[in-house]
C-alpha cells in the first residue's frame, strides 16, 4: 500500500512523519539532530530512500546531513571518524566556498549591504536543498549570502554555479530582513538544462544551459518598497512553484502579490484577485490539475501573521484571480502564526494530499485537496519546512 | 596526551562521549590541538573554524586552567597543564539564545 514520508524542518530539530496512503494514521520520528535548525529536507525522487538536509547553527555554522535509508540513520558525507592521521574523508561536505576571483582571491562581485556600501559574499547557510529528479547523488543548494551550489558526490563536495552571481546585477542584490538568501529552486522536468531559482532580495532567475548563464526573469513584477517599482532586479520574491506537466508555468508569491507566469518566467502578471491579503510566503500547485493552486495570505510584512485570528488556505482553481478559503479543520479563532516560504507541499496521492507547517509548531494535512484539514502533529518547535515524498 | 572538552551539539556530531583524546605532535598550541581534532573528526571541520581562514566562529571561545585564551594567537602554546594532559582545553559555546 503506498504511503507518504512529510520531511519537517524546525528551529530545532528534524521530525519525519509517515502516514499510511489514507493519510489518517501517522507515525512521528524525531528529533533528529536535537536542537539544530533544519532549514530544509528533501528527498530524492531518483532514490526515494535518499535524503538530505540542511542543518545549521548560530555557534557552530553549516552541516549537510544525508540519509540512505529514509532517514532513519543519517551521516555528514564524508565526514566519518579517521583512525589514522591524513586518512580520507576529507570532511568538506559543509565546505561552501564562493567562485572568487583570481586577481584579489576574493568572492566574485559585491552586493548591496543594509548601508547602502557594497559588502563582499559571505558564506551563512544553507536555505533549500533540491535533489537532481534523475541522480541522487547529484544536489543543488540555495545559500545565504544568495549563491547556488552543486554536488554530483552525494554531498561530499559542493561547486558554485558561480555564472549566476556573475551574470551583473549581483552589485543590486540586498538583503531582506532573512538575510540575502537563494531559497527557490526548480528543475525543469522536461529540459535538464532549464532551471528557476529565487532570491531574497533580488528577484527570479532562469538558465537555460544547465546553469553556466543565468538571466533575470522579473518583467511585470511591482514592487513599492524599491526606489525603481519595476526594476529589473531587487524583487523580494518569496516562493515560486510549477507543475511538472507544464513547467512554462510559474506561480509566484512576492513579498506583495500572488503573480503567474505563462511564458517560463519572461513575463508576469498579478493574479492576487479577491485574496484577503497577498502578502504571504507560500505558493504550490495541485499535483494533478495545474491551474489549482495554494497560498496562505499573512496579514502584512510587519505583522507576519495569519489576518483576523484565522488560518486559512486559499485555493484558486483557475490559476489565480478567483479564490476560495479553505478553512475546514483549521483553527478560525485567536490563531496567529505565519507560514514559512518552504512550508508547504503536495503528495501525488489520489486525491492530491497537502500539507503545511506553521511557526506555532503545527503540521496540517489535507488528505481531499484541501477541502478539510487535521494536524498531523500540534506542539513541535517552530516550522521552517515540509516537504512530501509518496511512496509505492 | 591532550584532552579537549567539546560543546554537547559537536559532541553528537562527532559521536563521543565525554572528552576526546588527541596526540598532537610537536609544540601544542591551539592551532596544533584543532589540527588533530579535525583530522581525527574531519564531521567538526568548519564548525569550530572556517575551513578557508581559519578564523574561530564568533560564538565560540577556548578555555583551559580557568584562563580565556580564545584571543591568544593560535600559535601561542597552550598551559603546560594542558600539554601534560592534565588539564582539559574547553571549547565553549556562548550563552546565548533562548
């Protein structure tokens, strides 16, 4: 009977729920690395057994953890205890070191610093993880301060794309009150050398050669909080989605605005409609019908919070404009918690699971598309991420 | 012998319990002991100190024989005590958080 495996990310700890193909009955693991922020976990579909996660501390920086068997043991790749000095590994699986130039040894180009001066890329995080849809040995990682890294050895070692930092407006990139982070990334199901990332703050961008050149994909995006609305770049987007069957099709939510895109990106237009509030985090899309899509409108950018004490999704079954509230099952009273850029999925169940975790520390499934709602779990640390896997 | 004493968080990383045991070849200075430590637990490597500088991360500090050495030059050697095994160096995590 086929299953799912939801992969939750908190402030403090890992947490792996599994539940039954109903998705009634669930069995919770974790902690796993106590303590720890898990910024993201996500597993491979090439290799569904095979998954990574971003772990990460104020005191002691960045970890990447990798699991062969679904999670229940995990390693730092390559970083296992030696018996004897100068004996492999090598212990580089948190070694993320920018492209820098070969004149100064430093980072290639500079950003926009809070200051207004241009301040040199800095190495914080790991934000997201996104596993190759073909190798499971190969990883992209969006980082803070905004760079995408590769690994095609399972995590032992990463390499810096380093054409998108270089491509120009690198010097216009700044960071949001998160930091200057790279948190979306999407592969293209049907072109292996398409690929969308988003960053915080600077906007959207595209390659279409595997990576090498990148441009900026942000034409009809409005934003009042810079000094140019329709800049090229200095967009705070917070979240992009595709669906697998149409991957022209980009979903964005911006820090204001719920956009798509019908032309891989070259082109926006708002489709926020009759949503209470478009600011929000998260945006996904129906695993079987591409023009249904999901947000959580959150109040405001200085109140992050569900708007009147009220948790609801909002689902459009016309790829935007018209809106529905989904509020089955969800608390429509004294609720304020907000719900974090990479904080929802979808299962390929029928029909279409969904889920979400939220800053109070619960985790909400949708077994009927998101027409009702129970939590999965109530009480665990703040959410930062969750992901989904559906098993066989 | 040296004994090093690592935060709770590194020792889960690095599985051991209690102190860790390194020989450290030649002069023992700060820079020695987390040259050992990290060719014996290459999983530490970037958490105590960037890989690329080698700069200490900003929320950790060494102590040993009750002295703050974090701001003694890494290739300062360590209190006798410490290099004779009979004092452990701490690596420390700031209070801080909640």
């Amino acid at each position: 009977m086929s299953g799912v495996r939801v992969l939750v990310g908190t402030r403090k700890g890992a947490f792996i729920l599994a539940g039954d193909g109903k998705r009634k009955q669930w069995n919770v693991s974790g902690p796993h690395f106590a303590g720890w922020e898990i910024y993201h976990m996500k597993g491979s579909s090439a290799d569904p057994n095979r998954l990574y996660a971003s772990q990460t501390s104020g005191w002691f920086g960045q970890i990447i953890q990798r699991s062969c068997d679904g999670g229940k043991t995990w390693e730092a790749p390559g970083g296992g205890m030696t018996m004897e000095p100068g004996q492999m590994p090598k212990g580089e699986s948190n070694k993320f070191v920018y492209d820098a130039s070969p004149e100064t040894g430093k980072p290639l180009t500079t950003h926009q610093w809070y200051d207004g001066t241009q301040h040199p890329w800095e190495f914080k995080r790991v934000w997201h993880l996104e596993p190759s849809l073909s190798d499971p040995d190969t990883v992209f990682a969006g980082v803070e301060d905004a760079g995408l890294f590769r690994t095609s050895d399972g995590g032992k070692t990463w390499q810096e794309l380093a054409g998108l930092r270089g491509h120009g407006t690198g010097p216009k990139w700044q960071p949001g009150a998160g930091g200057m982070c790279l948190h979306t990334i999407l592969l293209d199901p049907a072109n292996p050398r398409r690929m969308y990332v988003a960053i915080s703050a600077a906007g959207a961008f595209r390659t279409d050669d595997g990576g090498k050149t990148w441009k900026p994909i942000n034409r009809g995006l409005h934003s009042q909080y810079i000094p140019d609305p329709n800049a090229e770049v200095g967009h705070c987007v917070h979240r992009i989605a595709l669906h697998r069957s149409r991957p022209n099709v980009l979903f964005m939510q911006k820090h204001w605005d719920v956009l798509r895109s019908d032309d891989a990106g070259d082109s926006w237009r708002e489709v926020s409609g009759n949503l209470p509030t478009d600011f929000g985090f998260v945006v996904d899309v129906h695993a079987h019908e591409p023009e249904t899509i999901y947000v959580v409108p959150i109040k405001s950018d200085s109140e992050h919070y569900v708007p009147d004490g009220k948790l609801r999704v909002y689902r459009s079954r016309s790829g935007g404009t018209e809106w529905e509230a989904l509020t089955q099952g969800l608390p429509q009273r004294d609720c304020y918690v907000n719900v974090l850029r990479d904080a929802m999925a979808v299962d390929s169940l029928e029909p279409c699971g969904v889920y979400f975790g939220t800053t109070g520390g619960q985790v909400y499934a949708s077994a009927d598309a998101g027409d009702s709602w129970a939590p999965i779990v109530r009480d665990l640390p703040a959410v930062l991420s969750v992901e989904v896997q559906t098993l066989p | 012998m040296i004994r090093v004493v690592l935060p709770p968080h590194l020792r889960t990383l690095a599985q051991v319990k209690g102190e860790v045991k390194l020989d450290v070849p030649g002069r023992v200075t700060r820079g020695a002991v987390l040259d050992a430590l990290e060719e014996r637990y290459p999983m530490l490597r970037g958490t105590i100190r960037d890989h690329v500088t080698a700069q200490r991360r900003p929320f950790l500090r060494f102590f040993a024989c009750e002295r703050d050495l974090t701001h003694d030059p890494p290739d300062a050697p360590l209190p006798e005590a410490v290099a004779s095994g009979a004092e452990p160096f701490l690596v420390i995590g700031a209070i801080a958080g909640g």
